[in-house]
C-alpha cells in the first residue's frame, strides 16, 4: 500500500459511522426540536450541556425527558 493509500485508508475508518453515532445523532437532534435551539451549552450558564444530554441519552433518557430537566442529571 503507498503512503497515499494509507492515508485514504485510514481517514475512511475514521469517518465510518457506526449505528450507535447513528442513534446519537437522532437523538440528539430530537433533543435539538423540542428545545427550539441548539443542545450545545454551558451547564452552569445555560442550564444545559451538550456532555450532560449525551451522559443522559447513554443513561437512557428519552429526548422529552431530557429536556424536561434540562439536560441536569440528578
């Protein structure tokens, strides 16, 4: 393999989507719906955080109940 095709190689895995970003993404972009703005924020200025909904979707949190504490785990 030539030092080019390396790098094409290994730049397609890593951009190959798995099921799991997949999910995320569907998630996370439901999340994104039902606040009418971005999840991206800061937890102690916002009151959300892009880290505590992904910790929250991993949890098994459906989208409205994530929005519902705003992204905060208790």
């Amino acid at each position: 393999m030539s030092s080019g095709e390396d790098h094409l190689y290994r730049w397609s895995l890593d951009n190959t989507e798995t099921e799991n970003d997949r999910a995320w993404d569907r998630w996370i972009d439901a999340v994104a719906a039902l606040l009418g703005h971005g999840p991206d924020g800061d937890q102690e200025r916002d009151g959300y955080s892009l880290d505590n909904f992904y910790d929250m979707w991993k949890g098994g949190y459906s989208p409205q109940k994530a929005v519902e504490n705003k992204g905060a785990l208790f």
